[in-house]
C-alpha cells in the first residue's frame, strides 16, 4: 500500500497536505534571451530576494506561506525544486506549472551630498520594466517504484534584471545589469525506511551576466562614452533533501544547496570615447582586453517543520543559512578616466539568516487558507549599497488559497508582501566628475517594498 493511499481515512492529510496524490536604445525591458530560452521560467527579482539575490518565489504554495515549511510541505510536483525527498509521498506522475507577477517600487532619491554634475535624474524603477517582473515554473515527480521517485524542474530563484535611466545621477556606477541564473535539476528520490527519505538533484544552472555603465569623458562637449559586457555560462551543483517524518502528522526536511560557479569571460565593450582616454586604456592593455568574471551562487541550508495540530490546523517554520560572502560579484567602471587604471571594483558581502512561520486552515472540505512571516538577514552593509543590488534583509508577510478540484488535482493562488525598508547609499569618488570621476553619489532607495501574487495548478494521472 502506498504512503498516500495509507493516509486516505485522514482528510487532513489527504487534502490539505497532499494534493493531488489523494494529496539599439535603452528602453526599459526584460531582457528577451533569457525568457525566450527558458520559457515560463521564474527569473527571480532583486527586490524579493530571500537572502541576497535567491527567491524563495517559484509559484507554487510557498507564496501564500512566506516560504514557511519550504523543505517540509512535500504536497505537490515543486518538490522537487524545494526538497527532493519529499517525491516519496506522491504517487503516480504529478505535474506543477505555476506563474507569478511581481511590482516593485525600489527608486532611487538623490540627497544634497550628491555631486551636483551628476545631475537630479533618479533612474525611475529600475528593477524589470518600470518595476513589473514576471515569473513561473514548471514541476515533474514520477513513481518508478512505491519506495523511488523520478523527477525533474525549471525554475529560476536567483539575480535580477535591472534597468535604470541613461542620464541617471549614478550611471557612472551601473545603467543597465542583468545576473540571472535558470536552473534544471533532474532529481531522485528514495524511502530509506518508513520514517526517512533521500532525495538528490543535479542542479545545472545558465547564466546570464550584464553590465552596462557610462564612462566620463571628462568633455562637455564629447557627452559619455560607454562600457557593456555580456556573457552566458553553465554552472554545476547539487541540491541533496532528508525528509523525516516523525509521525503521520509532523516531518522535518532538511536541505542544502551547494554553491555553482558561473565563470563569465567575454571582452570589454567600450563605446564613443575620447582619443584621450583610449589611448591611456590601451597604454594599460585595457582597450581590447578581456575579463573573466568568477560569480558565485552561494550554498545553502535550510531545515523546516510541518505539524498538524488538529483536523482544521497545520503549524509550519524554517531556519535557514545562506553563505553570501562567497558571492564574489564586482564593480565595473573607471574611477578616473584621465588616469585610468582598472575597470574593477570588488564588492564585499556577508552571510545571511533566515526565519520563517506559517499556518495552514482548513476553511471548508476543499478549501485551505494559508498565512506565513519570515525575515532574512543584511548582506550588505546596510548605510551603503549598492545601487547593482538595490536589496538588502527583508520581511515578508502573505497570504494564499489552495482549492481541491477533484482527486487528482488542486489549484491555489497567493500573495506575499516584502518589505525591505529604507536602503542608504553613499558611494565617494576620489576623483571629482570635472576630472573625469564617478563623483559621489549619495541617497536612499526608501521604504522599499514588492508585491507579489501568483498562481499554480497541479495534477496527477
């Protein structure tokens, strides 16, 4: 007799917890290749960063929950992204595709201690198109056996696209920047024992890495020139799950995520320069060179508990880590164009924590209500970021619905709140912009805050 089928005299279990298994000129965009290669993939955003630039976000029930019981809910196909070892509790193939729609208003306002021949232009909603996102995924878990599972996810959760006016105060730092990372994860799941499963996914990421920035000419008359850099990259990982389940009505999931190396080498674009300045960048074998960009998707770790309290009520956490300082991410740009001596600036992080409740409420027979908070740490100082990542720790409030349509599938929506915050920059230049400097930008990206809603349908045949 199979897991599911065990539970089918318990109502709570067999809906509420399984589902389907008796359970040219810079406008504002998206960038286009990675939608198009990706299709309904969740592309992740900035402003809803979970720690750093990963989402919890993928569309599926963790919406409405604030994340909270991400590696232990094991209910539908998302498993297999969130915790590969909870496929052992469906049965037959089950199918996931969720979509979501984020709108941010991360926007940038310029104090006095900003350069003033920088100028006022604030860069309008940088993160998406004018601060819209989509995003989506789509989930498959597949019974080889009672005890060995099959499956198989498209999803994106980490980087953002960012787009900022051209003649913003702080194009001399970015204009445009892209660090998406898709991620495919063809997974295994095995019932060690009655109580203890094992999942592994091989996690093989692409990634798309963008940087776009003007460069001062130091000449009114020549206006700014321009750096772009592009480049794609396969990284490699694995994500490995443990779900515990104490009793029919509590389990404990654990999960980590090793760190992928997206290794990005293309050549340094440079455009509408000075004669000056690109003589003094080929003095220094700058004008045509390469650069290989080393950026890290941190490992993670997360250990999560789901526990039904009675017929109508289910009490979900998370505890979670998130090794930021690994993620090796850079400035791009020149300090001093009349004596230019690198494009590169290194960009410091710290590790984040992370912390979540839910609950789940039985509202009717089909019908399930889900409520969550979670908070995740600073990973950047937070009196100077970075206007490359305009995010920082976060609290995130939701709500959700899930309904049973028939035995073999479910439909749910949600939507989550995060609230970042004020976030302060103040960068320093140690060149004025009259000679050819980034100049100081000072400002706030304040009371920052994304909405997110989405939706997701899961069945079972």
């Amino acid at each position: 007799m199979s897991h599911a089928t065990a539970l089918t005299d318990n109502i709570w279990s067999a809906r509420l917890d399984h589902g389907p298994s008796t359970q040219s000129h810079r406008r504002k965009r998206i960038p286009i290749a990675p939608i198009a290669l990706c299709g309904a993939v969740a592309i992740g955003a900035s402003s809803t960063h979970a720690g750093g630039m990963y989402s919890y976000e993928i569309g599926g029930a963790e919406v409405g929950l604030a994340a909270a019981g991400y590696a232990a809910l094991a209910q539908d196909a998302s498993t297999v992204f969130t915790n590969p070892a909870g496929m052992t509790r469906l049965d037959g193939t089950q199918i996931m595709i969720t979509g979501q729609l984020m709108r941010s208003n991360s926007e940038f306002s310029i104090d006095e201690g900003t350069s003033s021949a920088l100028g006022t232009e604030n860069g309008g909603r940088p993160l998406g198109s004018d601060g819209w996102l989509p995003g989506g995924g789509m989930f498959i878990s597949h019974s080889l056996s009672e005890d060995l599972k099959l499956g198989f996810a498209l999803a994106g959760n980490f980087g953002a696209p960012l787009d900022y006016d051209d003649d913003w105060a702080g194009r001399y730092y970015v204009q445009e920047t892209t660090l998406l990372g898709a991620s495919m994860l063809p997974s295994l799941a095995w019932k060690a024992t009655d109580k203890l499963s094992v999942g592994v996914s091989l996690r093989a990421m692409l990634g798309f890495y963008e940087n776009q920035i003007a460069i001062n000419n130091a000449d009114p008359g020549s206006g700014d020139g321009q750096l772009e850099y592009d480049d794609t990259a396969w990284g490699w990982g694995a994500n490995i799950g443990l779900l515990y389940e104490v009793n029919d009505k509590t389990r404990l999931g654990f999960t980590w995520n090793s760190e992928v190396e997206l290794d990005f080498d293309a050549k340094l674009k440079w455009s509408n320069l000075t004669d000056e300045l690109e003589n003094g960048l080929d003095s220094i074998d700058l004008l045509d060179a390469s650069l290989d960009t080393n950026i890290t998707a941190p490992q993670t770790l997360m250990a999560s508990l789901y526990t039904e309290v009675n017929e109508d009520w289910a009490i979900l956490g998370n505890i979670g880590w998130q090794e930021w300082s690994r993620f090796g991410r850079m400035q791009l740009g020149i300090d001093n164009t009349l004596n230019p001596s690198s494009v590169t600036t290194d960009l410091n992080f710290k590790d984040t924590w992370h912390v979540a409740l839910g609950a789940r409420y039985r509202l009717s027979q089909p019908w399930l209500l889900d409520f969550g908070v979670s908070y995740d740490s600073d990973f950047q100082d937070s009196d100077n970021i970075s206007p490359l990542m305009p995010v920082n720790g976060s609290w995130r409030y939701a709500v959700g619905a899930q309904q049973q349509l028939t035995m073999t599938s479910l439909w749910g929506f949600g939507a989550t709140y995060i609230y970042g915050g004020t976030l302060e920059t103040n960068l320093q230049s140690d060149t004025p912009v009259e000679s050819g400097g980034h100049g100081d930008l000072v400002g706030a990206y304040k009371d920052t805050a994304t909405i997110l809603v989405n939706a997701y349908y899961n069945w079972r045949f």
